[in-house]
C-alpha cells in the first residue's frame, strides 16, 4: 500500500468555496483512500459541511484561519497582511512538515509571492515558474513558464528547461522527455536573444532530457515534444488562446447541432464519440499547474473550476509527493551542475 499522504488545502480559496473544495477533496479521496486533509479556512463553515460528507469525516482536520486572501489582493499586501490567512496558513504547514503539499484555488499572484517567502526556491534555482498539462495528439506535454515570470532572460529559460523535463519525468512517467523553446520559428537565427542564448546553452549542455531545439505555436498541440519552455508572457497567452479556442469550437459545435432536426438526429448518433471526445479535452481533467522550483509542493488550482477539477489538481500535488519532485529537481540541478557549467546565475532583476 503507499505510504499515508497528508496535503493541505486552502479551503476559502477560489470562486464556490469552501463548498467546492470539500466536493473535490471527497471525489479526490475515492482515488487516493490513503490521503488525509488539513482543511484552513472558517471552522463554523467547515465542520457542517464535513458532517454531510461520510468519507471525509475521518480523513480531514480543520484548522480556523481567521481571515482569507481575496482575488484582488495584491501580493505584496497579502504579504504583510496575510499572516492569518488559510492560504498562508495551509503554506505554512507545508515548511513545519505537517503536510506533504498544498493546494489552493485563490489567488494565483499572492499564492506564488507566500510560497517562495515561506518555502523558498530549491538550491541552483533563482525563479520558480508555473507548469501545467496539454492535451496533444501524442498524448500530454507539459508547458512552463504559464504566468510566474513576464520577462525572462537566457538563465530563467535553462531552469525551466531543468525543471520541466523534471516535472515531465514525475508526473508524466517519461523517462528522457524532450525540450524543445517556444520560438516564432524553427531556424536559430530567429528569435530574442534570450531564446537564441538559451538553446546555445542547452545545444552545448550534457543534460539528462534530449534538446529539440527550437519549436512553434502549432507544435504545442501537435505533441513534438514533451516539454515546452517558454517566458511566462507568452506561455499565459498560449493558455488562455488554447482555452478560448477550446470553447469557441465547443460554442460551433453545439449551434450547428441545434440546427435542424436532421442535425440534432445526427448528434444522437454521434453521441457516444462526442463523449469521449469531451472526455479527452476536458479541461478539467487538466486542471493543476504546479508552482515548480520550491522547496515544496505547491498546486494553484483553476479558481472557476468545479469539484471534478479540483479533485485534480489534488491529484497533481499527490503524484508530485509520491514522486518526491523537489528531491527530483535538487539531484537534477546538482548533476547538471557537476555535469557543465553551473546553471546560469539569474539577473539580478
């Protein structure tokens, strides 16, 4: 049997909670029956809600937190303000090593800016990035940096590279996943010079992870390789347009089976396939972009989705504990650094 986890979970964080957050531990714990939760967040809220959910009444601690970080809050405010928050708090059971991870639907600005004060960044890592699953033809990929960092020079770029290839290996089960830079073509002269500097540095490199090179926008959803590593401008842009597109299509679809009763006859037959592809593109499914480079496991997830989401994201920080990622990411950075030069010293920006 695998060895008991015990993850912490803001749960005042996101759009529907705390509600949301118990459906979804309570979907989460019927495929990990070896999980426990530390819930944060309003105990008179709480403890009604876990006495009508039997498989969480004895797998879930409630902790008060007495306050909770809004959706606008800045993060420096919630910084200093936030001491007592559940998402601070559920943080800050992660570094006492009360819990093996924490997971949170609220606010993605204020969670990034308390987990790398409390928990700070691995040992050779200088910026954590955001990382998260694609679905592709070949099957899922995984992209970072999703939003953490806006700008990025050719050093950040090589972390992610480091880390990604590392979180493809844990979560994925891919043993030598491929790299490859987000470029806005395949040939080395173009590009910024952080993308140019970065391959040059990854070409020369002895890496544990085979370098593709440098590939394109329709090369995310064609699966060309297992990792792609990018700014977060551009990595948060290609989610959102990979969203919006997905709904677009899902809006077209809809309408043109409500066309007529012909159509509609058609979407019966169709229906079974119709399913399964939902099944497969379902973002919800998705749902979990880890914070990488911490010196923890850290899951932010999606704060509109619902209970089958964060059941996910859950799912995320588990495999991450299992697969003792942060353990992964401090050998990874130590062999590249006993491997090739030491891994590029961040800007000091």
């Amino acid at each position: 049997m695998p060895a008991p986890i015990t993850i912490a979970l803001d749960a005042m964080g996101g759009d529907k909670a705390p509600a949301l957050v118990l459906r979804g531990a309570e979907i989460a714990r019927v495929r990990f029956p070896d999980v426990h939760f530390i819930l944060f967040g309003d105990e008179a809220k709480l403890r009604p809600l876990i006495a009508k959910r039997r498989r969480l009444k004895d797998r879930c601690e409630v902790r008060h937190a007495e306050s909770l970080i809004g959706a606008t809050d800045r993060p420096a405010q919630a910084l200093r303000r936030g001491g007592q928050s559940s998402m601070r708090r559920a943080i800050d059971a992660v570094a006492e090593g009360e819990a093996g991870g924490v997971v949170s639907a609220g606010n993605t600005g204020a969670l990034m800016a308390m987990a790398k004060h409390v928990l700070k960044t691995v040992r050779g890592i200088h910026r954590p990035a955001i990382a998260s699953f694609f679905p592709t033809l070949r099957g899922e990929s995984t992209m970072l940096d999703l939003g953490a960092n806006i700008e990025c020079d050719a050093d950040n770029l090589v972390e992610f590279a480091v880390m990604g290839a590392a979180f493809a290996h844990t979560a994925l089960g891919i043993q030598r996943p491929t790299v490859g830079l987000l470029n806005v073509g395949v040939e080395e002269v173009k590009g910024n010079d952080a993308v140019k500097q970065a391959a040059q540095i990854l070409r020369r490199a002895n890496l544990s992870f085979d370098f593709y090179g440098f590939v394109e926008g329709n090369d995310i959803a064609a699966g060309t390789v297992d990792v792609i590593v990018t700014d977060g401008f551009t990595g948060n842009v290609a989610l959102k347009a990979a969203e919006g597109t997905a709904q677009l299509y899902t809006s077209f679809l809809r309408a043109a089976f409500r066309r007529s009763w012909l159509s509609k006859l058609g979407y019966v037959l169709a229906r079974p396939a119709l399913k399964a592809l939902r099944e497969q593109v379902d973002p919800r499914v998705y749902n979990g972009a880890m914070f990488v480079g911490l010196n923890g496991v850290v899951v932010k997830s999606h704060g509109g989705t619902d209970a089958k989401g964060f059941a996910s994201a859950i799912g995320v920080a588990v495999d991450m504990i299992r697969g003792r990622y942060s353990d992964l990411i401090v050998a990874e950075c130590e062999r590249f650094n006993a491997a090739n030069q030491p891994l590029p010293q961040a800007a000091a920006s």
